[in-house]
C-alpha cells in the first residue's frame, strides 16, 4: 500500500531517486547510461544464462550418434565389410541413414522451438538514459533499474529501488505461500514474481550469480514433465541389452568354435543372428515423431517448453479451465453503472474515473472503467491498494481538492457486502446473464490494508462488465466432452456469473455451480465435490492449487490453464500447465505450454498431437520388439539345437525393412484419435513376447524341416530361404494386426510391403544379391502352411491377450 504526503508535490514522469548504492552496482531510479551499460558489458557483467527452449546443436548430434546401440552395430559392422559382400553389411547404412533422419528432424524441431522462443520471450522493461525500454533478459547488465508490474517475472537478484503496494510471491523457491510486501532496500529473489502493486528494483546479481541460476538454469522451473514413454522405452532397452548379451555370447560360441564351417560364413551367420536382436528404429521413431510434433504445433503457435509435454496432454482426462482469458478474451466493456441508494451518477462518475487513474497497471476490469470514465476531477491521491486475487479488491484514498478526504473500495459484492445485503439479490440477477459485477463502496476505513477495512462500507454503485467470449472457445469444450476428457472452470469471479458464461458456451453441469468458500479442506471431500461438480467461483490462488493436488489424489491426470498470476501456483503444481502467450512472464515461465496466439481452439491440436505420438509408437514397439524376441529366441534354439543360423544379415535387413523400419515410419506419423492408455511396457510386451515366440517358433521349425528335405551343394541356400518365407510370412501377418483398423492406405502398405517380397524373389539379380531361392515346390509350400498356422495362432493369442489384460 502506498502512502502519499497530501502537501507532496507528485511528479510521475521523474519519480523519487533512491539512494544509491555503493559499488558497481550503483544505479539511479532513472537508471544506467549507455556509458554504464557498455563498461559493464565489457566487465562481463551480463545476465548470460544461457536460456534455451531445446538441446544444442551438438547435444542434438552426440544423443543421435553416440548411442549404446549404434556402438554394437558400428562394430558388426566394420567387422562385415571384411569378412562378407557388401549385401551383408546393408544394416549398416540403414542405420547411417535413420541416425542422419533423426538429426535432420530434431534441428528442424529446434529451428521452429528455438523460433518461438524468441516470440515468446519475456521482455523485462529497463530504464536506461531516464527511458523505459524493453529489452531481452539477456541484455540485462549488473546495476540496471528494472520495472515490476503484476504478473511480471524476476529475471536476476536485486534490491528493492521503488515499490507501489509491491506484494511479491516467492513461493516457487522458498515453498511459502503467502505474498510478500516488498519496501526500499528489501532484496529480490529470481525466479519469484510479482502478484500486485509495482515498483523497480536495482540488479545486484546477474547471470549464473544469480539465485533461481544457481538452482536451475531455468529460472522458476525445477521439475520436468514425467514421460512414460521415454522411461518405458529405456526400460525396454535395460531388458534387451541383459538378454542379449549372453544370447549374442552363446551365438558367436556355437558359430565359431562347436561348427566346424567357414569362417566368414560363420562371422556372416553370427552377425547376422545379433543384429535383430537390436531394436535401433525404436528410439530414431520416437525421437522424430515427438519432433514432428513439435514441427506441426509450432506451425500452429504454439510452444512446446518440454517435449514430453506433449504425451502428457494426451493423457489428461480433467482440465482446469480459468475463465478469463481462456474461455473470455482479455478484455471488458462496461455495459452499465447502477448507482444505489441516492447517490448521485455524476459523483460516481468521479470517483470511478479517480479509481482508474490511481492504479498505474490497472487490471482488465479497471481498465475497462478507466476507458469508460476518464479522470476528469484529477483528485489528489493520499493511498492505493491494488487489485489482488486474494483480497478480490482494490481500493483508493482521495482529497478532492475542497478538504474533503474520502476512502473508496471496488471489488466483489459478495466479499464487500454482509451477507443477506439487499443489494445482492440484483447482483445474482446480473450474475446468472454471465454479466461480471463489481461494486464501488465508500468506506470510513483509516487503513486500507487492514483486514475489517470492507467492515461498514457503504455500497454506493454497482458497475457491470461485459466479457468477451472467444468465440472457438464453446468447440473446444465440446471436443474435450467428447474425448471423455472432463473440463472444470475455476475462476476467481461469482460462481452464478462463471456459471452463466460456462453456459452460453455449453459446457455440461454448467448450471451446478460452487462457491469455493463453502468447499471443504480436507483433500478427499474437495475431490469428491470436484468430481460431482464442473464450475467453481470465487477460487483463491491457493485453493486453485489445491484442487489440483485434490484431482491428483484420485489419480486423474490433470492439465490447467491460465494467463494471470493467480495461475501461477496451480499451473506449476499440474501434471501440464498451459499458459496464453499474453499472459503474465510468470504464467509463461512455469507452463510447459504456451499458445503464443493466445487461441484456447489450440489445446484440441495439442491433445490430437500427443494421442498420435503416443498410440502410433506403441503400435511399432510392438513390431520392433516381436523382432528382438524372435531373435533372442531363435539364436537360443540355435545354440541349444547345436546347428547353423539360419540367416545371413542381408536376409534380416530384407525382413526388417519390408515388415518393420518402412511401415513403422509411415504408422508412426499416422493420425491417431485413440486416447492414451497407461503402463506402455506392460501394453508392447504383451502382444510383442508371444508374437516373437509365435514367429521364432514356426520359422525354426521351418528351417529344421528344411534341413531334413534338401542335400547337396544348394541345400544351406534353400533352407535358408524357406525359412525367410516363413519368417516374412510371420511378420506380415503381425504388420496387418497392428495396421487395424484398415484404411485405404494402411491396406495399401500392407501390400505394398508383400509386393516388394514377392519381387524380390521373382527377379534373378535379387534373388542373387540377397541369396533368396525357393527350390521346388513341396518345401516352399510347406513354409507357407506353417506360416498360415502361426498367422492363426497369433490371432487367437492376440485376442486371448485382449481379453485377459485388457488395456
């Protein structure tokens, strides 16, 4: 609150110049000259933490490249291009070729993040030479005078030059709730955030100096979004590499030293038996459909800060909404002034017009009075209380100029009025239009920050505001209704008025409405109010966060939405917070998403994006991991069985791509409405074990079938061949399951992917460059019985699976 001398002359344009201090960082309420500013700058005095939206070009590099995988396979490798044809050393390139694809994508995703970021960076505003100027965060040098505004984000440490009422919260780095009241002198801590008043403080410490850098180089955000799909993933790699370590052992052991064969040929067949049991494409999959999907959302201006953030969303299943500037746009008209009792219009007019000017970062609601009214009395102001979503007003103390001092509040009607109060009856009537009402009362309150400073006022005008609706905002909640995902409107407006807005824009139980101060405090009831309940009014910041934690505890996944301060806690608390690109610096820098065009229609692209990333990479682990189980299994019978592998590593390539790496690019970039399902290994190892047993078991006993049919100098060709029709036949047929349902083009993958096959055991070249050969006719015949036997029991399997662990 601020206190002003009634003799003081006041001088807006040059306000009062702290003391300064001693130092370098000695500064003046006017701020540094561009003298200062360029020896600091050459002192090395500059905010230089690095704040990126992505990884490094060569983080990008090292994370694609220098993989355990890509390791084992560039061995194999090296050691194939001596000791077999070129034919044989084919996986290598592929993987040459998805690790440059993964590259290529993931700087495309950084070029769009990294573009975005720019736009939506936060400009801090900096008095330089005596002017105001907004300049980026890492432009700021030790010793700027920096401007704070509601909303804004303190970007380096500092002290307290000038402060209006400033009420800093500083919850995000010390845990404590309640705002603190900042005076001259007091220290300033990045990475807290201004929730009323204003003022400037002095930087004191910059760059990695700083306090929010020396906990996290992203200043205000110190937990990441929790990915199942990432951790799922590397999870399955920690069981892969266990299991095929002492497989790819015993496999070099039997090919090596108990068969007495050709070297090369036994190096080739070994290879050729631990290769597949990799699955590179896996992570090169899910690396580039997440940067796709940041590609595609970029193009639609919206900023994804954590990439994981984008499986999270599609996981939500309740969304809380605030109503200001989410389902209403950022401004207000005033449609009309009730004056009460007798008071007379023309006075109110006054009043509201002084109000307005008292108030140098008036809220929406006060702006659209001070744009309504214009301060034409000029009264002297003696204090302010700015607006906070604790108190639900603000309020101000005039000298009209005659020697009258008169003390005003406008705010809530039902926080300023007793309850049972006459006025209120019309307040709820204008309330249930979705109008949002506030009331101007006249107080005899000496302090205006005291608690009983509403206690006796007299209600002198009822001001009533219009809101804007965004007019995509009733299709969006429409879309979420019908993905099952349960929206709850949390605003800290009167519940019939969020109610009645909610309404027009047809959101479901929007005529039940709670008032937040009659909800209970214990954490099980409040979420079973939440539960039976979908509009919330007169919400405080912290019971905001509250009921964030409330949804939680009942294991729902929850995102929320907002652009004001009094978001802020909740955001950071939700499993996703998403913020409006207009919104405050710190709604933006606790979200993980941010609508830099400010549209609510976005977040259903968001949602679509992350079910697509989400559904289509547990289709082809699916696929890569059958690979790797057929695989292990069937060097495992290999060794056991004490004979040749069957394959070279040109035949597994020819399967690999056919069956797995070119459908699985083309399925993993698929649209996919299917919402997200929890426990992704669980989900993939369940379907992939059995498949991969299914398919080693009937390729293997092809291949000792075939052993037993065909003699002579041909016969290692022919059985290997039968075998690589079983095992393509196999893996078709887990394709086609995964394709489901069908569509013209999954269809058409499908056969084209049979096609290619078939060619290349029609063609003479390629039946000689990939050693594919069916001799006769009972054999191959026999391979595709077996395989149709297979392709019947994984059909049962699939379903049994279905059935006993439905997803």
């Amino acid at each position: 609150m601020t206190h002003i001398d009634a003799g003081a002359e006041l001088d807006p344009v040059h306000p009062v110049k702290p003391p300064a201090a001693e130092g370098p960082v000695a500064g003046r309420a006017g701020g540094l000259t561009a003298a200062e500013v360029a020896e600091r700058i050459a002192r090395g005095e500059v905010n230089d933490v690095p704040v990126r939206s992505s990884r490094s070009t060569a983080e990008i590099v090292r994370a694609n490249v220098f993989t355990r995988f890509n390791a084992i396979i560039g061995v194999l490798w090296i050691i194939m291009l001596f000791v077999a044809p070129i034919q044989d050393s084919l996986f290598g390139f592929v993987i040459l070729a998805n690790t440059g694809i993964g590259i290529i994508q993931e700087l495309r995703a950084k070029k769009t993040l990294d573009g975005l970021a720019v736009i939506g960076e936060a400009k801090p505003t900096v008095r330089r030479d005596g002017v105001p100027a907004a300049i980026s965060t890492s432009e700021i040098v030790l010793g700027d005078v920096i401007e704070l505004g509601p909303g804004d984000k303190v970007v380096v440490d500092g002290e307290v030059a000038e402060a209006d009422n400033l009420e800093v919260d500083e919850s995000l780095l010390t845990g404590e709730a309640d705002p603190v009241l900042k005076k001259p002198g007091d220290v300033m801590m990045s990475g807290s955030f201004v929730v009323a008043g204003g003022g400037a403080f002095t930087a004191t410490k910059v760059g990695r100096e700083a306090y929010a850098a020396q906990l996290a180089e992203e200043a205000s955000r110190f937990t990441l979004v929790h990915s199942e799909l990432r951790s799922g993933i590397s999870t399955i790699l920690k069981y892969v590499t266990w299991m095929m370590v002492p497989t790819a052992l015993g496999l070099i052991l039997s090919q090596l030293v108990v068969k007495d064969n050709d070297f090369k040929n036994s190096v080739a067949r070994t290879v050729g038996g631990i290769v597949p049991m990799i699955p590179e494409g896996l992570v090169l999959l899910t690396s580039v459909a997440f940067a796709i999907g940041v590609i595609r959302l970029g193009r639609k201006q919206c900023l994804v800060q954590e990439l994981p953030a984008i499986e999270g969303l599609a996981r939500v299943d309740v969304v809380c909404l605030d109503k200001t500037g989410t389902l209403t746009e950022g401004g207000m008209d005033v449609t009309e002034l009730r004056p009460l009792g007798d008071a007379d219009e023309a006075y109110v007019r006054r009043v509201l017009g002084a109000l307005g000017e008292s108030d140098p970062r008036p809220n929406a609601s006060l702006q659209a009075i001070k744009d309504a009214y214009p301060d034409e009395a000029q009264w002297r102001v003696l204090e302010s209380l700015p607006f906070s979503s604790a108190r639900k007003y603000s309020g101000a103390s005039f000298s009209d100029g005659t020697g009258e001092n008169s003390t005003w509040l406008l705010g809530a009607p039902d926080v300023l009025l007793p309850s049972g109060d006459p006025a209120l009856g019309e307040i709820d009537e204008l309330n249930a239009q979705g109008l949002r009402v506030l009331l101007l009362a006249r107080t005899a309150g000496s302090e205006l920050d005291a608690t009983d400073v509403a206690a006796g006022a007299t209600a002198t005008a009822l001001v009533v505001l219009e809101q804007r609706l965004r007019p995509d905002a009733g299709e969006t909640l429409a879309y979420f209704a019908d993905q099952d995902v349960a929206a709850k409107v949390i605003s800290g407006d009167n519940a019939v008025s969020v109610g009645a807005v909610a309404g027009k824009l047809g959101l479901a139980g929007a005529e039940n409405t709670v008032d937040a101060r009659q909800l209970p405090t214990d954490r099980a009831e409040m979420a079973k109010v939440l539960d039976e309940n979908a509009v919330f009014g007169r919400v405080t910041p912290q019971q905001k966060r509250d009921m964030v934690a409330a949804l939680q505890s009942q294991g729902h996944t929850v995102a929320m939405t907002g652009d004001g301060v009094n978001d802020v806690l909740a955001l950071k608390d939700a499993d996703i917070g998403v913020s409006m690109g207009s919104g405050s610096e710190a709604t933006r820098a606790v979200a993980q998403i941010v609508l830099l065009n400010n549209s609510f229609a976005t977040l259903p692209s968001v949602v679509a994006e992350g079910r697509r990333v989400i559904g289509n990479i547990t289709r082809v682990a699916t696929l890569f991991l059958t690979k790797t189980v057929y695989s292990v299994l069937l060097a495992i019978l290999v060794v056991c069985s004490q004979v040749e592998y069957p394959f070279l590593p040109r035949h597994l390539t020819l399967l690999s791509t056919l069956t797995i790496g070119v459908p699985a690019f083309f399925l993993a970039l698929a649209p996919n409405k299917e919402r997200a399902k929890p426990h992704f290994v669980r989900r993939v190892m369940r379907y992939a074990i059995p498949s991969g047993v299914i398919a080693a078991t009937a390729t293997f006993s092809t291949y000792l079938l075939a052993r037993t049919h065909y003699s002579g100098s041909e016969a290692l060709q022919a059985e290997t061949s039968a075998a690589t029709l079983t095992l393509f036949l196999v893996s078709m047929w887990v394709l086609a399951i995964i394709a489901r349902p069908y569509t013209w083009w999954r269809v058409g993958l499908v056969a084209a992917m049979g096609t290619g096959f078939l060619i290349v055991l029609v063609v003479p070249w390629l039946q000689e460059f990939f050693a594919l050969r069916l001799v006769g006719t009972t054999m191959p015949w026999a391979a595709v019985g077996i395989a149709v036997a297979a392709a019947a029991l994984l059909e049962g399997a699939w379903r049994w699976v279905g059935r006993k662990w439905p997803a």
